[in-house]
C-alpha cells in the first residue's frame, strides 16, 4: 500500500465521520423533504425505491424545483447572449483588436457552453443542491471525442472540500465507484489491481463495483519549466480505496471543481441553504399534514355513540347499508362536532405554513403569472416585482458567482482556447510563463453577466447612466458644455454590451471613424453649396457683372450651371 494513498484514505474518512457527525442528518431531512433523488446521506436506500414514502407535503419540493429554474433562466434566460468576456484594463479595452476578440470570445464562450454543451443540464443541479442543502459541486472537462465541454454535478453525499486560510475550498474529495470494466477503461490495466483487471476480464464479474477517492488540491512542489501534468498548478491523483494506490496522476491548470456555498456561517465550512435554514418549518409542515389528514378522515368517516341496548345486530358502514335499531332517534349519533379537531382552523394553519415555506424559496419572484389571483397586474408592475426580488437574492447570488459559476466559466474559457475553438487572445492578453512558454494572462481577463439577474443586481448602474445622459440633454441649452462631462460613445457601448447586444450590431473603432469621415465630408460638401448658393444670388441681384476671371465670376457660372 501506497503510505500517501493511506495518508489521502485517511484524510477522507477523518471529514466524513464529521459530516456523519453533523451535516448529513440535518442534509438528510433537507432531502427527504425538499429533494428526495438525492437522499443518499445518513441513510443508505436501494436503487429504484419509492422516495416520496416520508413526504405527506410536497410545498418545499415543489418550491426547490422552482427556485432553481427560476435562478437558472434568470442567469442564462433562453435565447438571450447573458454571458461575456471583460477586460480588467479600461484601458485595453479601447485597443480595437483586444474588444473585438472579446467580443468574439464571448460569442464562441456563450455558444460552446449554453448552447453546444449539458452545462444548463448539470448547473441546475448543482444550484438546486445549493438552494436545498447550501453547498454545490459542479465540474467541467474537456471531450476531445465530441469535441465539446462537459460539465457534472456531484451530489451533496460524493464530496468533501476543506477551506484555505482566507475560508475559500481549495481542497475537494470525490469519492466514487467504477465497475471493474470502467475502472480498466478509464485508468489502463498498468494501474489498475490485479483484482481489478482479472474481474474485468470475466463476463460474470466485469459489472463488480471498485471505490476510488479523487482529490483535487493546490500543488505544493512545482517545476513551472516543466508542463506534464505533474506540474501544474493544482494536483489530482485518484486513489484506490482497496489497495490505497495512485492509480491516476496528473493536474489542472484550474481548478476543476469550483465547489460554491448558498451562505454560511462564520465557524462553518459548509454551507447553508434554503431548506436546510426553513427546516424546523418543513417538519412541522409534515406533522401538521398528517394530522389534517386524519381530521378530513374523520369527518368523512365519523366516529359513532351507539346505544348498544336499541340496536339489533351492529352498526353497518358500508354505503347503503342498513342498521336496525328500535329507536331511530337515541339509538346511533356521530360524535360531537370539533371532538377529532378542527378542519378549518388546521387547514388555515397548513396555508400560513406553506407560506412562510414559499417565502424562504422566494417562490412569490419565480411564479408571478401563476400565482396571480383576483387582480390582474401590468406586465411592468410584475416585471419590477421579479427585478426587486432578483435583488435581495443579492448576497447568495453574489457569492455562487464568486465561488462557483465564474470559475466554472473562467475554465471553460480557457478550455475553448486551449482547444482551438477560441482564438488565442491579442498580446496585450498574453504571458510568459516558466521558459519560453506563452499563456494567457487569466489577471487580466474575467466574466461579467448580462442575464436578468445581472440586470437586477446591475440595474442602478444602467439606469444611472440613462437619468444622467436625460439630466444632462436638459441642461445643456443653459449650459453647453455639460455633455462635455459625459463620455457618451463609452457608455453607450458598455450599455448595449451589458444588454447581450450581438457583437456584429456594434461598430469597431475603424468603422464608426470611416462613418464621422463620410458624415463630415458629406456635411462640408452641403456646407459648400449653402455657400455658393448664397454667392450667387447676391451676385445676380448686383447690376454690375463681375469681371473676367474673377472668383465672383466663377462662382455665378457655377451658380447658373
């Protein structure tokens, strides 16, 4: 045995007695109630069970569900471009070559992921586990056989992540299971056990399941003039749990897993979402359901006083049946009234629940046409309300995109590079590495939002600039040189950028001077024949002929030409 797949073994076992510690009972409940698939926590089922066997409510269900789809399309709404590559540098971003292979980029980036890739598929797993449980671990690789991006979601219960000092995952465990046949396939029979191999080997036993631990961390010793897997910036082996051997070795240039957290507390590492947070109120939704239940029993199928002296032969339930008794009016009565509960007030009760479920999913933001009853409000009115509500998603939204999505897109972006489906950046973007190594300088470049959310988060900034630009038109007629103070050209364009405008509909530097050239050539030749018209019906008007070869005379023959 390997000591450092021990030592890795080890490290893994040591976080997951924590999580079974803590964690997984609370992620458990989270998930019988909120998100049953992925209940494979502190209780272990069988493959193709009924999971909805606990779940008498389904409100936190449904409003996951919700929720996630209404982040998600709020993100990257269909058919709209919401997602872009920046330059950090302003000052960059005035080269015409760097904007227009940004432009570019963000185009190919948008496509390959949104629109060529599972990406929408994966991620809105990943944000429905963070919404339910508050932590999320979403992946993306590269598949040189379809040539495209794939991206994976790992369940709540696959993971581990440890913190660096500054409270950011820089440390993620995946443990898994491969069939023998998949483990020979995927890591080669050199590395793999001889266990492993003669079982893949035999038709009866290839299907047998093998565990192995994927750990992903920052490298601590790195060669930077060697470029091997071995030496990249973060270190990934895979570890065989039966025999703790490396059987895979290499790195990323990225980190490949950006795990991100809903929100969290200050003393935790996990994080919190909004199941996790409502859960007391999910539980009691449970119970309260189920009494509700029996109390509609009970008034459905009352109970009875029987006075056993004036009925004959027993009570019959069944419908139609008939009872015979010696005195129809003393003999057989329903309990009193309200004696199993009250159906009304529980069925009030049940409503305020699922309301205070619906408010910490923030279900009143994603559903404002399906919900809509008596009143009928302005497509502006449930547009502004979705906008405000977008807005107080701010601080989770705000941290899934620094810890997670922009790293996910981030990779991905380099992966396009690195592959030949996007352009490789102008110098300006570029870097010596180690020896003579070329890269792209990740300092400079990131990724900004134009989707919904974005807008939401963003929305102050855009109207800023319009009520300016308004102000400024007003005031100029006292004040003309106030439009000085606004670079209108630099605005304008930042604004259609932020608006997903396709990059064909903005002009590049060379074309909007090539137009100011045409438009001034064409106002000075305009200007020209004011003039000369001008001239010569002063000239026309005089009684004396102007002399020969004069300009006077030349502008009149032009005149009357």
């Amino acid at each position: 045995m390997s000591k450092e797949g021990r030592r890795i073994i080890k490290m893994y076992e040591d976080e997951h007695g924590k999580m079974q510690g803590y964690w997984y009972p609370i992620y458990q409940d989270a998930a019988d109630f909120a998100y049953p698939r992925e209940d494979q926590l502190a209780v272990k089922g069988t493959i193709g069970e009924d999971k909805s066997v606990k779940v008498l409510d389904d409100t936190a269900i449904q409003d996951s569900q919700m929720m996630a789809a209404g982040l998600l399309s709020a993100w990257f709404p269909y058919g709209t471009r919401s997602l872009a590559v920046k330059v950090r540098n302003g000052q960059l971003d005035k080269i015409d070559r760097v904007w227009r292979w940004r432009m570019t980029a963000s185009e190919i980036l948008y496509d390959r992921v949104v629109n060529g890739s599972n990406f929408l598929m994966q991620f809105g797993e990943s944000i429905r586990g963070a919404v339910v449980f508050g932590t999320a671990c979403p992946f993306v690789e590269w598949n040189s056989a379809r040539q495209s991006l794939n991206f994976r979601d790992y369940p709540i219960g696959k993971f581990l992540i440890k913190e660096d000092e500054s409270g950011n995952v820089d440390t993620v465990m995946v443990s898994y299971h491969l069939t023998a046949r998949q483990a020979v396939q995927k890591f080669g029979k050199d590395k793999c056990s001889a266990a492993i191999i003669a079982d893949a080997e035999k038709l009866e036993t290839e299907s047998k399941k093998y565990g192995f631990i994927w750990l992903v961390r920052p490298r601590t010793e790195l060669n930077p003039l060697l470029e091997d897997g071995k030496n990249m910036p973060w270190e990934s082996v895979v570890v065989d749990k039966k025999t703790a051997e490396y059987v895979s070795e290499s790195g990323f240039d990225e980190l490949p897993l950006p795990v991100f957290r809903w929100m969290k507390g200050g003393n935790e590492k996990m994080g919190r979402g909004a199941a996790t947070e409502c859960l007391a109120t999910i539980r009691m939704m449970q119970a309260v359901w189920k009494r509700f239940i029996q109390i509609l029993n009970q008034e459905g199928d009352p109970s009875l006083l029987v006075n056993s002296e004036l009925v004959e032969n027993g009570v019959n339930m069944k419908p139609g049946g008939l009872t015979y008794v010696q005195d129809v009016d003393k003999a057989v009565r329903t309990v009193k009234q309200y004696a199993g509960g009250n159906a009304s007030a529980t069925e009030s009760f049940v409503k305020l629940l699922q309301d205070m479920i619906h408010q910490r999913f923030y279900r009143q933001f994603f559903t404002q046409f399906m919900d809509l009853t008596g009143d009928r409000r302005t497509t502006t009115e449930i547009m502004f309300r979705k906008q405000e509500g977008l807005s107080l998603l701010g601080a989770s939204t705000m941290r899934v995109e620094f810890e997670g999505l922009t790293k996910l897109m981030m990779r991905s972006l380099f992966l396009l590079i690195r592959n030949q489906q996007i352009p490789m950046p102008p110098p300006e973007l570029l870097v010596v590495k180690g020896k003579n190594r070329i890269d792209i300088n990740a300092d400079m470049i990131g990724i900004e939002y134009t989707g919904p959310m974005a807008m939401a988060l963003q929305n102050q900034q855009a109207q800023g600039f319009m009520q300016l630009a308004q102000a400024g038109a007003q005031l100029a007629p006292l004040y003309p040189g106030v439009m000085d103070l606004l670079n209108i050209e630099t605005g304008f364009r930042q604004l259609g950028e932020k608006l997903g405008v396709n990059l064909n509909a903005l002009a590049s530097d060379e074309e909007v001077a090539q137009k100011r050239a045409q438009r001034q050539k064409e106002m000075a030749r305009q200007q020209a024949l004011q003039t000369a018209d001008v001239a010569a019906k002063g000239y026309k008007a005089g009684t004396k002929a102007p002399e020969d070869g004069s300009a006077a005379q030349q502008v009149m023959e032009g005149a009357n030409a």
